[in-house]
C-alpha cells in the first residue's frame, strides 16, 4: 500500500511541475516574425548580386521592409553594421515606403504595385496567401518550423546567383 | 523539504535561458534555426521535462517460431523423462512495468542532452511441481538503469530531418534481488527476468531519418550495446532495432501513426552460479537458463499523440509482435503499451 502511495505521489508530483512551469518569450515581436527577420539577414549570405546592382563593391545591400516598425527594429538589431558576402558589403534596413533601390524586399502584406523598380530586388513573402505572386523567396510552416520555398526560374531571369548552400534547404519551386 | 527548494530554485532558472536576444539568433545558423519552434505560443526554454509509463506482458512460451504450453513446458516426473526443454518449475505470466522520469536540456537547437530515470515494478506467477510451490508470485520493484545521452539533429533538405544518439546507461539498478523460489528455504537470488538492472555499463545508440510533410515517415537504427561482465559474472545481451514509421494528423491537435520494427537480442553471456541447482539437469526454470534469452521479432505498432497545448503533449502507444522466433522455451511477449508525457518548461 505504500509502495502505490508513493507512485501516485510522484506521479501527481511530476503532472503538476509539468502544468506549473511554462515559459513565455516577452518581446513584442512574436517568435516567427523574430525568425522571419533572422532568416532574411541569412539569405544576404547566401546570395549574389549582380555586380551591376552596386556601384562599387563598398556599396551597401539595402533590405526594404514592408512590415510594422517593431519589425525593422528588431531586424536592425541583428544586422547591426554587419557586413556580409567577399565584398563585405553593409547591410542596412530601410522602410519600403522610402527605400529608393533594394536588394532585398521583405512583403508581409501588399497586393498593389511597389514604389521602386524590382531588376536586381530579391522579393521575399510572408507565409499564407499568395499576395504576391511575384517573389523570388516565400516563407511557408512546416511542423511548426519556419521553411522557405525559391522560385530558382526567377532568381536566373533577374541574373541573381543562389549558393547550394541555400537551396539545399529550400524547397524548390 | 529542504531538498524541494533547491529543485523549484533548479526549474524556475529555466527562465533564466527563456530569451534568445537578437545577437544570439543571428549566429545562428540555418540549420540551427530550422529547429526552432516558430508558433507564438511556443516556449523558448530550453528544458523538457519528460514522464513515461511502460507496461509489457509475457504469458505462453516459444521454442524458435513454436508454441508450447505451460504444461509442456512444466516437467511432469513420472509422465515424461526431465530434458533440457522441461523444468520443475515454469514462470506463466510476467509482467513490467516502468515509470521513467526524464529531464532534457537543449544546449543549442541541435544538441540536446537529456538524464532518464526509471524505477521498475515486475511481478511473475509460476507454477511448479515443488510442494508448498504448487503456484506463488515474486515481485520486484526500485531504481533501475540511469541512462544520460545526448542527441544531435541535423537537416539535409527542408523537410528531411536526421538525428544521432548516444548516450551511457549506468548500472544503478540492482542484480541483487531476492525472493522466496522453490530452489532452497528462505529468500534466493532470483533470476536474470527479475533482476531490476543490467549490472554493466551499457551504450545506447540511435540513427534516426524523418521526413516530414503531411504524411510523416520516420525510418530508425537503434542498439543498446553492454560491455564488460557484471559483479554476478553474467552480461545481458545486446540488442539492435530497426524501426519505420507513419503518421499523419487527423486533426489539428491530434497525429496517428503506425510502423513496424524488427527486434534482434542476443542471449546472456556468462552466468549467474546462485541460478543452478546440484543435478544433471541445473536450470530449474528456463529463465535461470542464459541460452533461453534473446531472438528475433517484428512488433506491429500504433498510437496517437494528442498536442494538448503548443508545449504539452501526450503519446500513446501500443506493440504487438506479429512474429517472434526466440531462443527458447522461452516465455514470449504478448504485448507492451506505453504513454508518455511531455512539457517544455
């Protein structure tokens, strides 16, 4: 009798440190936008653009946001002056609203036309609807995990070269 | 009581590990992201904290892939010469059961290392042909074989997911075990089945290959290798798994699955000397024989595992072998069920 005493004990024991303890993130940038913005800084270091699209190899790679300020924020505070690629070019956040040229674009929500043109602009999009049907990169869940789809057909018409690192793990349009 | 402290001090720092700052994520790699959970609700500590309930049976014997019964099993003096395939004295039913505490640590999304902790329950029925022993009943119960390991996962496409494990299995759990057996007067060493650890130091090792999407396989090599001869001059033997699977979720809480696995164990080597009796026949069941142990089976397996929340879940599963070719007479398995609980802290 004891012996079962004890179990239940234990058991009960276990169940309720598993009910009590759970942990929360606190930002106020949800996780999956968190790693949204880790992934876009990922995917400047593992594209090239065309030497074109930069007037000297000092330029700086310019990644436009189309997403709320506490996006750009979060996404400044991880690039924070690195540079990236054998040019060791700079990387900065810009607001899409007044970005001027873009290497990278990041869509969360946009139907409508853009403000500047897209020759040398790699497009990123949210998961969920095709809204944009015109990206290069598209953010898709799988498992919970954060996955990503490449259109590789449009990444050769824009001359735009994706290392295999990247399209190893990518899913393959 | 003062010991419960130091364990809620313990838990509580999880949250001291709850946040990763924008810095830390940037070193991460793809690989290492891949593995994070990216839904709002999802806890970002790097403990789990795990517990398990295993139950098995065995009742019937085989010899290779045939049946025998307990009563051609049992040695009946007068009615049949004494062979090395009949015994005085027959287990008919055996049963296990394991609860397994676990705690797991994430040192990184790839790495994880994690400490089990099982205390068994066994209980065997016998019949024998020993007066006063007609039928009787030896339990066992307590702390078993303490296993760390660490496993380290990593990705070779956006849906494939592979993962290695190797880990140490300590021989906390006792080979002491006594019990009143039919053998002399008194409490006796009892056999190997009822033992509550394997007395060596023990290497568990997994391969594993997942491949997710809406329909989930997951194909596996395990192997639990022993090494040395435990302080009763005997080592269990080793035993190698290979295991596939499929899942699928019926809803968005809850996943089915169902696989097979093909199950090979090696007998013991060496023996326990306290097992034998002074006769030219020394094995008074076959489960004190070490030759009797290990074989070959394929278990059928199914199961549910039900997402309570983004962090809590619950598995159930069941095996059924659907063929055994065992070392026999041997007792063989009839099924084992287990449910587990998992939570992130």
């Amino acid at each position: 009798m004891k012996k079962i005493r004890r179990l239940i004990v234990s058991f009960g024991s276990v169940v309720l440190l598993m009910a009590t303890f759970t942990v929360r993130s606190d930002s106020s940038l949800e996780r999956g936008d968190q790693l949204k913005a880790v992934y876009l800084f990922n995917f400047t270091k593992y594209i090239r653009w065309p030497d074109s699209s930069f007037e000297s190899k000092s330029e700086k790679i310019s990644i436009c946001v189309d997403a709320p300020a506490v996006f750009r924020e979060f996404l400044g505070e991880i690039i924070n002056n690195k540079r990236v690629g054998k040019a060791q070019q700079l990387l900065e956040v810009v607001s899409l609203d007044v970005a001027v040229d873009c290497e990278l674009i990041y869509l969360v929500k946009r139907d409508n036309k853009l403000p500047i043109t897209l020759n040398n602009s790699v497009i990123v999009t949210d998961s969920g609807d095709n809204y944009f049907p015109e990206n290069e990169i598209k953010f898709y869940i799988l498992d919970k995990k954060l996955r990503f789809e490449i259109d590789l057909d449009k990444f050769k018409k824009k001359n735009i070269t994706v290392s295999s690192e990247l399209l190893k793990l990518a899913k393959i349009k | 009581m003062k010991y419960f402290k130091y364990i809620a001090s313990f838990l509580f720092c999880s949250q001291c590990f709850a946040q990763s700052t924008p810095s830390e994520l940037a070193e991460m790699s793809f690989d290492e992201l891949f593995f994070i959970d990216s839904s709002p609700s999802a806890s970002t500590s790097p403990w789990t904290l795990g517990y398990a309930y295993k139950f098995a049976e065995y009742k019937g014997y085989l010899d290779g892939d045939s049946s025998l019964s307990n009563d051609e099993v049992l040695w009946e003096p007068g009615n049949e010469p004494r062979t090395s395939d009949n015994f005085p004295v027959v287990p008919t039913v055996i049963t296990q059961e394991v609860h397994t505490v676990s705690l797991a640590y994430d040192i990184s999304p790839q790495w994880q290392v994690s400490l089990l902790v099982p205390y068994i329950r066994q209980e065997t029925d016998h019949i024998s042909i020993v007066g006063n022993y007609e039928t009787f009943v030896i339990e066992t119960d307590g702390l078993g074989d303490i296993t760390t390991q660490a496993t380290y996962r990593w990705n070779t496409g956006s849906s494939e997911t592979w993962a290695i494990g190797f880990g140490l299995r300590l021989p906390t759990g006792s080979i002491d075990e006594e019990g009143d057996t039919p053998r002399a007067p008194g409490d006796q060493e009892l056999p190997y089945t009822m033992q509550l650890g394997s007395g060596t130091y023990d290497f568990p090792l997994d391969v594993r290959y997942k491949l997710s999407g809406k329909h989930q396989i997951t194909l596996g090599a395990s192997a639990n290798i022993r090494t040395g001869t435990n302080d009763r001059g005997y080592r269990l033997g080793n035993n190698y798994k290979l295991t596939s699977q499929y899942s699928t979720a019926v809803s968005q809480k809850v996943d089915v699955f169902g696989g097979l696995s093909l199950v090979y164990s090696d007998s013991i080597h060496g023996q326990d000397d306290a097992l034998l009796i002074d006769s030219p026949f020394p094995y008074p069941a076959s489960i004190t024989n070490p030759d009797l142990y290990g074989g070959k089976k394929v278990n059928l397996n199914i199961g549910l595992l039900w997402e309570a929340t983004s962090d809590f879940y619950l598995k159930l599963d069941i095996n059924k072998p659907v063929y055994q070719y065992l070392n026999g007479p041997q007792p063989k398995e009839n099924w084992t069920g287990a449910f587990s609980l998992t939570k992130k802290l």
